[in-house]
C-alpha cells in the first residue's frame, strides 16, 4: 500500500495506508505514517507531512531518527523553522550512528538563518569545517548563507565561488550563482569561462553554449580575440548539439591560438558527416602539423578512427588510431585506440604487430575493459598462428583464472578443451602484469538481529526506497551481506528490477568470479528468473533456449514488463509496436493495442515468435540474430558482407558499434551463466570451469 501510495497519491489510497497505521500498532504504525508523510511531502503539503512524522515519532521507536529528521525537514521546507529547531538540536546524541548524524548539522543551520539567528548558524558550522560533512556541498551552501546573513559578505563570496566552479554540477551551484547575483558579486571573464567549459566536458551542451554567449554579449572588456574564441566555443556547442552546418564554420573567425585547432576540428567533423573522408584527412593532417598537442587533434584522431572503423577500412582506421597513442599516451580514449589498431592488425593478417600490441596492451594498460580481449586473442595468434598451444594455454587458463565468467573466458575453455594437454612452458612476460580481482568475503546469512537491516526492512515498508541502501551500509558487516539484503528486500515486494539493479550497483565482481566461490542466492538475484514459467513454455514451443531468452531480458529490459525505451521498444523483450502487431495479426489478433506488449504474457508469447525468426533469418547463428535485435539487419548484414571471417567469434570482435559488440557479448556471457547457475547438472557442476559449455554457433 505504502508503494502504491507514492506513486498514485490518491484519496483511496491515504485512506488505505491510514487505516493500516490505525490497526496496526507500533513499528508498523510508524512506518505507515513515515508512508503518509512522505507522500505529503511530495505533493508539497508540509504541514500535514509534519503532523503525519509526528504521529509515526508517537507509535514506535525503530525509526525515530527517520521521524524527527524529516518532520524538521517540512517545518523548514513549510516556512515553519521554529518547529525544526527543538527536533535538531542534540540530534546526534538523541540518535547515535543515525545516517542523518552529518546532515543535521546542515538542516539545523539553515532554520537558524530562517529564523534570523545566522550567529547559531556559524557557531554551529564552523566547528565542522574539517570534518568529512564539511566538504560536502549542502554544508558549504549552508555555512555561506550563514555568512550573507551575519554581513559577513568577503567570506560568503567566496563560498559561492567555489562552489559555483568547483562543484559546477551540483543544485547548490545553482543557488551559489543566484546568491552572488543578488550580493551583486560578479564573476571575472576567466572564471565564467571556466564554468562554460566545466558544462561543456559535462555534456550540457545547451548550458554552456548559453554561457559563452552571454560572456561573449556581457563583457566589454574582452579583447576581439577572446570574443572570437568564444564564437568558436559556442560553435563546438552547436556540433554537439547536430544543429552546426558548414556555412557557420566558414563564417567562423580566424584565430591564432588553440581556438584555431578548435575550428579545424569542427570544419573536420562536418567532412566527417558528409562523407568527404579525403577533406577530413587534410584538416586531421594540418592539426597535426600546426596543434600536435591540442585536446582537439585529440578529439579528431579518435573520430577519425571511429569513423574509418565503421566504414571498415582498417589500414586508416589504424593510422589515426595510433597516431592518436603516439601523441596522447595518457588519453582516455588510448586503451580502446590502442585495442583497436590490435585488432585491425589482426583483421588485415598482420599477426606479427597484432602481438606485439596485443601484448603492448597488457602492460600498458592492464586495468582496461580491453584485457580479456587482448587476452583471448594473443592466445589464439599463439595457438593458430605461432603454433605454440601451450603459451596459447597460459593465455587462456590466465583470463580464465582472472576474468572466469567473461565472455571471453567462455571462448577460451572452448579453445583450452580443443588444445588437450601440453607440456608446461614459462609464461611470456606480459601475463606478469595482468591483475587479478580481489576475492570479496561475502555471506548470505543475514545477521537479523542488526539494527541498519532492521530499519531499511522497515523503510520499505514505508516506501522509503532511497534510504534503503544507506541505512544498510551504516552497518560495519555489510560489505559482506548488504548487496543481498537490499536486493532481498526489493524481491520481497516484486521488484524483480530493483533488486537487479541493486546487485549491479553493489561492485560485486562477478564476472571475475567462478560460481561456488558467491553463494549461490546472489547468483539468482543477479541472474533473476522472473515469469520462468511462461518463459521457458513459450521459449520451448519456438526451438528457443530458455536460458538466452532470459539473458536477453535481462540485458534488455532487466525484467522491467512497463520499460518503454527511447525508440519506443515496449515491455520485456523490448518489442517495437509495429512488430508486436504484426505477429499478433498473423496469430489471429484482430484487434491489437500497443499497451498489451506491457504484459509479460503478451510480450513473451510474441518476443520469443520475433527472435526465432530472426535467428532463421540468419540461418541459425545466434550472434548474427543478436546484432540484428540490437543494430537491425542493414548493418548486420553490412558487417557480414566481407565473408572473409575464420569464425563467428572474430566476426562478433569486428563489430564496430560498441553498443552491439558489447550487447551481443554481454548475452552469451549472460546465457552461460544462467546454465551455470541453474543448469540441470548444477549440482555436481559447481564452478564456472566446469559447467561451462562451448557456445553453439547454430
């Protein structure tokens, strides 16, 4: 009811949660009054969300920290601070260990100012200035206000500032902005620029597009160069924002300085667009020349490489991959540079400079998503190429022991099972720098008598999903039970998604780590089997494996039956209207509503019809099919078209969208440890080693 309750916010259903407080004594009595109270507070009705925490303060005691915090939170957000103040003050020793110990503080000096005591204020805050809350930006917010309030206006500025520049995407920025515009405190042009620039890297495009303008229009002591910068700032905006055409860089001004690399890479983007790949590769060539150490020859080359990968023509996508390495070693984008000019070796039958940067990117950069890649596929130069099967085996039983549930590992037991027993040999070197993945101590015996899993499992109750998660991590044991707990509690109530969702958050590296070494209850929360029966029916009835069904609702729609994705791809399996109504059509459905591919039944029934066409599409091979669900099949078949792959797998590698290399992984990996975790022979099949199968390539 309390869930139903946040999201309806009904008569019928305030009736219902009050009824229940009313017949239902104690603890939960106070969390159906938590319940109520906070959907008052939602709806912005403060006063009655105040009375309605009061009322949970009188029925328990479990979660009086949870009633006196946020009844002081709506007398404050109800203009009523005096109210707060009583509930705040000696928070902490009231409530030892509370989540809310470093925020009430904050809380308690922002109702001191609203009731025009800004000296309580700062004696209250100053004190804190060094603990871990006073680097929080609530508290600096807080304390600059303090400041402004007590005229104290030389130390609230630079409050303000620094939380404007530094925390620029925080909501306090906002209000340190609002609040220096009120002080009349101007910001310098340098430190509005930084703010512009500090939106841009964020991806707020539109912000900051606006705020080299306003300083381009505001400012009159910018000097002709500084406005033409910002012309060409503002530019960079407008590419990002796809609305730049060519005739706007041409009108462009010529600078001196690195806006000049700025404008050549825009005027190298738009060749980029049009498919003028010999224009693009001039502009790319002067950046080079004149801007060898600019951010935007930085941006151009991986573009650059990008762009020539996905029209798959290796030699130059490898060029400016690699010249991007050369002159930018410490980039962001020089693992996956360097991964791709591996592999395009490897795909134009260069195997010997294939290995050496295959084991290049080891070494270099052994904390990078690319290792188990590099690590599959030197193996496989050793065993096909080299013809040395035992290094070939220390490549593999390496990402084995190391990336055990990967996608790549399930290729190399495949290979490893192929090799058969060899004589050992040394490792080569660069296996010394692949690291391995800590061994988290984890239990799924739950310590019922702890007072945080106490409280979140009452929080639930209350519908108080956001602070379930903090609660838990206040105890001193959960890095050994608190991801399970919380996806626990979410279960409980049906929240399939949730609780998946909780697992994927908690860092568990289970890709890392063989089955029997997790208990066996996060491997089912993690690899969930919601609507298993209905599943596994339809599945059956179409020559589907169940097990790749649900991996690809999970990586899909993570069992969400209401999810509607950004393409309009409805429910489950993610299914677009106009493919839902066709089979339904030849089913016999006459008269079809896009609103039923939101129930599972519906979904299922007629998803699991749409993948076995498409897998007979492609005459049986699951990864083609794949490929197609998540890119559709002109690119799929785009991709194939060059027929001159040794095996589905490299064909998967060559992929040259991320998202649907990684997707098409991601479900195989994900099919072969639903077989793991629940595959008829789990029981005398206990790690990932052993219960792996080959994957099926038809």
């Amino acid at each position: 009811m309390a869930q139903q309750l946040v999201l309806q916010r009904s008569p019928a259903a305030f009736a219902g949660v009050t009824a229940y407080a009313a017949s239902h004594p104690g603890e939960a009595a106070a969390a159906a009054e938590l319940a109520i109270g906070h959907a008052y507070m939602l709806d912005r009705r403060y006063e009655e969300a105040e009375n309605a925490f009061r009322q949970a303060n009188l029925h328990g005691a479990a979660l009086d920290d949870y009633a006196d915090y946020l009844q002081a939170e709506a007398a404050v957000q109800g203009h009523r601070p005096q109210d707060a103040i009583p509930l705040l003050q000696n928070f902490a020793d009231r409530h030892p260990g509370s989540l809310f110990d470093p925020s009430a503080p904050v809380l308690l000096a922002n109702a001191f100012v609203a009731t025009n005591n800004p000296a309580a204020a700062i004696a209250l805050l100053q004190p804190l200035q060094n603990e871990p809350q006073g680097s929080h930006t609530d508290f600096r917010l807080a304390l600059a206000k303090a400041y402004q309030a007590n005229g104290n206006s030389t130390q609230a500025a630079t409050l303000y500032r620094a939380l404007y520049l530094q925390d620029p995407l925080s909501p306090e920025a906002a209000s340190a902005k609002n609040q220096m515009i009120a002080m009349n405190i101007p910001l310098t042009a340098a430190e509005r620029k930084q703010h512009a620039d500090a939106m841009f890297n964020a991806k707020q495009y539109v912000v900051a597009e606006e705020e080299y303008r306003s300083l381009q229009k505001d400012d009159n002591d910018l000097s002709p160069s500084d406005r033409d910068a910002l012309d060409i700032y503002a530019a960079v905006c407008d590419l990002r924002l796809k609305k730049l055409s060519r005739s706007d860089v041409e009108h462009l001004p010529v600078t001196g300085d690195d806006s000049a690399a700025l404008k050549m890479y825009l005027q190298s983007e738009l060749a980029r667009n049009v498919g003028d790949t010999d224009g693009h590769d001039v502009i790319v060539q002067q950046l080079m020349d004149h801007y060898p150490q600019s951010r935007w020859l930085e941006e151009a080359l991986y573009s650059g490489g990008n762009m020539y990968l996905i029209r798959q023509d290796d030699a130059k996508a490898t060029t400016d991959y690699l010249a991007l390495v050369q002159h930018f070693p410490h980039s962001t984008y020089a693992p996956s540079a360097h991964w791709h000019a591996a592999w395009l070796n490897y795909r134009m039958r260069n195997y010997p400079e294939a290995a050496r940067l295959m084991d290049e990117q080891i070494v270099n950069y052994p904390s990078g998503v690319e290792i188990p890649g590099a690590l599959y596929w030197r193996g496989r130069l050793y065993e096909d190429v080299e013809h040395n099967p035992a290094q070939a085996l220390n490549y593999y039983n390496t990402l084995n022991a190391t990336y055990v549930n990967s996608y790549y590992a399930i290729l190399a037991r495949e290979q490893t099972a192929t090799i058969g027993q060899q004589t050992a040999v040394a490792p080569a070197p660069a296996l010394s720098s692949v690291r391995s993945v800590e061994d988290p101590e984890l239990t799924d015996v739950l310590p019922e008598n702890d007072p945080h899993l106490i409280k979140a499992r009452l929080l639930a109750n209350a519908a108080l999903n956001e602070y379930i998660r903090p609660e838990i991590q206040l105890s001193e044991t959960s890095s050994q039970w608190g991801a399970l707990a919380e996806a626990e509690i979410y279960e409980s109530f049906g929240e399939n998604t949730r609780a998946l969702q909780a697992m994927k958050r908690s860092k568990i590296p289970f890709f890392a780590l063989a089955v029997d070494e997790v208990p066996m209850a996060y491997w089912q929360l993690v690899f969930p089997r919601p609507y298993w029966n209905q599943l596994e029916d339809d599945s059956r009835s179409n020559g589907l494996d169940p097990y790749l069904v649900a991996a690809l609702i999970r990586q899909e729609s993570e069992f969400n039956p209401n999810a509607v994705s950004r393409m309009n791809a409805y429910g489950l399996m993610q299914l677009l209207p106009s493919v839902g109504k066709s089979i339904a059509r030849k089913d016999g459905v006459r008269h079809f509503s896009t609103s039923e591919l939101l129930d599972p039944s519906v979904n299922l029934r007629l998803g699991t019809q749409d993948l076995r066409k498409s897998i007979d599409r492609y005459d049986g091979k699951v990864e083609y099919a794949l490929a197609g669900y998540n890119a559709g099949d002109s690119p799929v078949h785009q991709w194939m078209a060059s027929n001159n792959y040794k095996d589905i797998a490299e064909w998967v590698e060559s992929i040259p969208y991320t998202e649907t290399r990684e997707y098409v992984q991601g479900i195989i990996r994900n099919r072969e440890l639903y077989r793991a975790v629940y595959g008829r022979h789990e029981s005398s099949n206990k790690t990932a080693t052993a219960v792996a199968e080959p994957i099926p390539h038809s």
